[in-house]
C-alpha cells in the first residue's frame, strides 16, 4: 500500500514532517488561553446539567413535551395569539416603511441637486449626514430593548412591540434603500434632475422603477425577519406568542410549551416560505 | 409594505405598454390582471397589514397623545443623566466583558458542533448516498427556527440563571444556521482534490479532513465571524430573560426604576453594537482590498 496510513515510524523522514507543526501548536496554545477567562466569565459548567435536582426538573419539563397540549380552548389561544405575532410583526415593518421611506428620501445623496455640479453644499451633506446618524441610533437599539422602554412607557402589550419593531426595523429598513438607491444605475436619475425634473419626479419616475424590485424583496426579507423578532418581544410583554410561551414556561407547563414551540416553527417556516415565494415571483 | 408594491407596479407599467400597437383597445395592464400573481400578492398584503392593524386595535392616537408623549419625553430625559460613578463603571464593564465572552464561547461551540453535523448533512460527491442528511438537515432546521431567547428561556429551567444558559442559548441557535452554511459549503466545494484522493481509494474521513476541509475552511472561517458579530449583539440583549452579561444588569436596574444605570447600561450597548459593527466594517475592507 503505497497511499496506507502515515505512521508514526515514516513521520521520522524529515521529507514527511509536518513543516506547519509548530505554528499549529503554537496558536492552539494562544487559542487556549484566550478561551480560559471566556470559560471562567460564562461560568462554563457543563456538569450543572446532570446535578440530580436540575436533572429532576428537566426530565420532568421534558417529559410533558409528549403529547403537546392539544385541548380545544388552548388550542384557540395559541391561535389567537400567533395570529397576534403575525399582526405585530406586520404593522411593525408597515410603520417602519412609512418612517424609513422620507428618511431614505432624505439622506440618498442620489437626489442631490447641488452635488450635480461638483461637490455636494454644505447644508445639504450636513443634513444627509445627521439623518444618517438617526438611522444608525435607531438600529443600533435592539428591538428587544426598544420594546422594554416602550412597555414602561405606553404599558405592556402589542403597541410596545409595534412601535419597537417599528423604530428599528426603519433604522434597518433606511440603511438597507440607501445603498440599494445607490449602488443601482445613476444615469437615469441624472438625467432627469439634470433636465430641470423635481426630486419628486426624478424619484417616481427614474429611482423607483429602476430599484423597484430590490426594494420589494428586501422589504418582505425584512417582513419575515419581523415575525421572528415579535414572537422574541413577546417574552419582555409586548403580546403575542411570546408572552403565552413566558407564561407557560414560568408554570413549568411543558406540554403547552411544546404546541406553542411547534406552532412558532410552523409559523416561521410559513412565512420563510411566503416570502421566498413572493420573491421569486418579483424575478 | 404597500407603498413598495405601487412602487413595483410602476416597474411593470412602464414597461408593458410600448409593445402595443396605437389605436388598439387598452388591455388591463399586465400587474393589474387577476391571474398575475403580483396582483393577489399586492391584495394579499394589503388585506394582511388592514387586518393586522384592525384586530391589534393599538389606540396609536392614545400612545401618541400629549400624556404618553410627555411620559416618553421625562423617560428620555431621566436617562440623559448616566451614573458614571467609577465602582459602577467597573461593574458595566465586567457586564460588557462577560457579554463579549458569551458571544465568543457560544459562537465557538456552535462552530464546532456546526461543522459536526454539516458533514452528515451534506452530499460530498454525486453518488454519496448521504442517508443522514434529511435527519440532519431537519434537526438543523429546529436549532435554527427557536430564537436566541427562546432557547434562553427554556435552559434557564435545567442550567439556572445566569451567563451559562445564555452561552448554550446562542451556541444552540447559531449551530443550526453554521450547520446549514457548513453544510452548503462542504456541498459546492470544487471537487478536484477530494475526486483526486477518492479515486486512489481513500476513505471518506480522510478526504474530508486533507481534501474538502482545506479547500472549504476560509469560507467557514469567514462565515463563523459573521455570525460571531451577531452573536455579541444578540448576547447584549439575551440577559433580559435572566442570560447573564448586559441585558440581565439591564433588567434588574430597569425593574427597580434605577433610571442612572439604566442609562449607563443602555449607552454600553448601543457603543458594544456600534463598536463591533465599525471594527467588522474595517476589517471587511481590509480583507477585500
């Protein structure tokens, strides 16, 4: 066997030696030591898991996850509420175009009249610049945490996970249409503005129809990343699935855990499904 | 959503009349016939966001009115005033390291266990008979579909709170989307080292660790520190739920209306994300120069 296993002995011949061996020792060593204080501040300890009463607890928890709840009255509730999440997730990205669409109209220096003729003014770049940094702020915030100082501030429920969703998705929604407005044929646009047509214009009859497809698909992208964030919000009590599945998982209840798990994943995998469709279907 | 879909029944208007004929009867433009599928989608989305709004019933005027604006306005203004006493400081910053620590311990995890199940889960040649790779595939596909927070909240029952639960969080969820990535990788990777070993009669183990797993690996590399930036976004929030790391300091100071370290909390997260979303800028550019 010409092609057998290296053993040992042939390592010996200098001609096989892996010439790499100490650089791979080497940064294995680093790797390790880098990882030690990251183990030690995530309080790394597998064995929790099998202390006889955390294990007590989880095999019991399991255990309840077969069969899934399936009674009547929670099966309208799970209904109910993941009709909930849907509708959260969708007037959540609704709010967000109609905040990301003036922002997006705002900053795109593709609009720029003044930058037709060499540089951008000062005003106008100062400005595009600071709607910038509003965007950047609003998606900087996670949702979730948007989410929490909305239930301090209007209560909890769904409007605290709209308006969440809301800023931060305009924040993602205003970033994401200014590249595509710009990285998408200037020329036309050009034109037109150089021909004396209003932004106005210019925008609905150059930018739109040229970017039109693009900003559709990423939209319904956005849509479906949505129904996944409000189940999330859900758990801080913005409504919806995620408030049902807090509650359940607080009552160690887990067969209902397990419907509203199936019920998420069914939900997702639906709006994965959907929107991958209309997407196509915008090819 | 909707103003997007009149502004992709634009692209299709503009484009469908020219090839008609002057002084023929107008056919109903192309988007607007009942048995294109842009038409029931716009329908579709439009009845979906009526819907949604009408049975949230939000009281949008309510939440907008003068009193929760002002409301909003005296909270906003409670966190203009940061508690930035030293001993604090030192506690945010160890909140920030732990988080920063999850982040990377969980992305590694998954990137191990990721790369694990791509391997069953991916056809390597043509004739691979591949007989895991549906059953891996779909279990990739439950890791992947539970949020961060919901795996949280459902290993805080069996490991307790605190940042363990929400490393094994992240490494759970970021398994099943490394393990998908992984696996199309493994799948598209040029063939010619791992068909060059193969036909000498090598077994699969080893083409797959002196063939396939060095022609792939930059891409593995560069997908897992991808996901290694989401992660640390995701692990800031994750402690909300009792994870560990920023968002649990955050819970805790907002459950007791502590509005000066909630302001301080709120600013290390905003300057984590802003910090790991500019240093991921750079180094992208550095490595594509």
């Amino acid at each position: 066997m010409t092609t057998g296993p290296v053993s040992i002995a042939v390592i010996k011949d200098p001609a096989l030696r892996d010439p790499a061996w100490t650089r791979r020792v080497f940064w294995f060593v680093v790797g390790c030591v880098l990882l030690w204080p990251a183990l030690v501040s995530t309080e790394f300890r597998p064995w929790v898991f099998f202390e006889t009463e955390n294990l007590k607890v989880t095999t019991r928890f399991l255990a309840e996850f077969f069969p899934p709840a399936l009674n009547p009255e929670f099966l309208e509730l799970v209904a109910r509420e993941a009709w909930r999440t849907v509708a959260i997730a969708t007037a959540g990205t609704f709010l967000a175009l109609v905040l990301a669409i003036p922002l997006t109209l705002l900053s795109t220096t593709v609009l720029s009249v003044s930058s037709l003729s060499g540089r951008m003014h000062a005003l106008p770049f100062v400005i595009r610049q600071l709607i910038r940094w509003l965007l950047i702020l609003l998606r900087s915030v996670p949702e979730l945490i948007w989410a929490l100082v909305f239930v301090r501030v209007v209560g909890l429920g769904p409007a605290a996970g709209v308006l969440a969703i809301a800023l931060t998705y305009a924040g993602m929604l205003g970033k994401v249409y200014g590249e595509i407005l710009e990285s998408g044929e200037r020329e036309p646009a050009t034109a037109l503005l150089r021909n004396g047509a209003g932004r106005m214009q210019t925008f609905f009859f150059s930018i739109l129809p040229c970017n039109a497809k693009e900003l559709t698909s990423y939209t319904i992208y956005r849509w479906e990343c949505a129904i996944r964030a409000s189940t999330v919000l859900g758990f801080v009590g913005a409504g919806g699935l995620g408030q049902q599945m807090d509650n359940s998982m607080r009552m160690f209840n887990g067969s209902e855990v397990a419907t509203m798990l199936i019920v998420f994943i069914l939900l997702v995998g639906l709006a994965d499904l959907l929107s991958t469709w209309m997407r196509r279907a915008l090819q | 959503m909707d103003a997007a879909g009149t502004a992709m029944s634009q692209a299709t208007t503009d484009r469908s009349p020219s090839s008609q004929p002057q002084g023929a009867p107008r056919r109903p433009r192309h988007w607007m016939r009942l048995d294109s599928p842009v038409c029931w989608s716009l329908v579709g989305t439009v009845a979906l966001i009526v819907l949604s709004f009408w049975s949230l019933d939000l009281q949008l005027g309510r939440v907008l009115s003068v009193e929760s604006l002002g409301r909003m306005g005296k909270f906003l203004g409670e966190l203009m005033s940061p508690n930035l006493e030293p001993v604090f400081l030192s506690k945010l910053l160890q909140a920030s390291l732990d988080t920063l620590a999850m982040s990377a311990v969980g992305t590694l995890l998954a990137a191990i266990f990721g790369l694990l199940l791509a391997v069953p889960a991916s056809r390597s040649y043509a004739g691979d008979p591949a007989r895991w790779r549906f059953l891996t595939r779909l279990v990739l596909n439950a890791l992947r579909a539970i949020p961060e927070l919901v795996w949280a909240a459902l290993l805080l029952i069996s490991a307790g709170l605190g940042p363990f639960a929400g490393t094994l969080a992240l490494g759970l969820h970021t398994t099943g989307v490394l393990g998908r990535l992984f696996a199309e990788s493994i799948e598209n990777a040029p063939q010619h080292a791992a068909s060059a070993l193969r036909v000498q009669g090598i077994g699969e183990g080893r083409v797959f660790l002196y063939a396939t797993l060095p022609t792939v690996s930059p891409q593995l590399m560069s997908y897992s520190l991808y996901r290694w930036e989401n992660n640390i976004r995701a692990a800031a929030v994750l402690g909300v739920v009792g994870g560990g790391g920023l968002g649990q300091m955050l819970s805790f100071h907002m459950g007791l209306f502590q509005m000066q370290e909630t302001s301080s909390i709120l600013a290390a997260m905003i300057l984590l994300v802003i910090l790991v979303d500019t240093l991921s800028y750079f180094a992208r550019r550095l490595l594509s120069r």
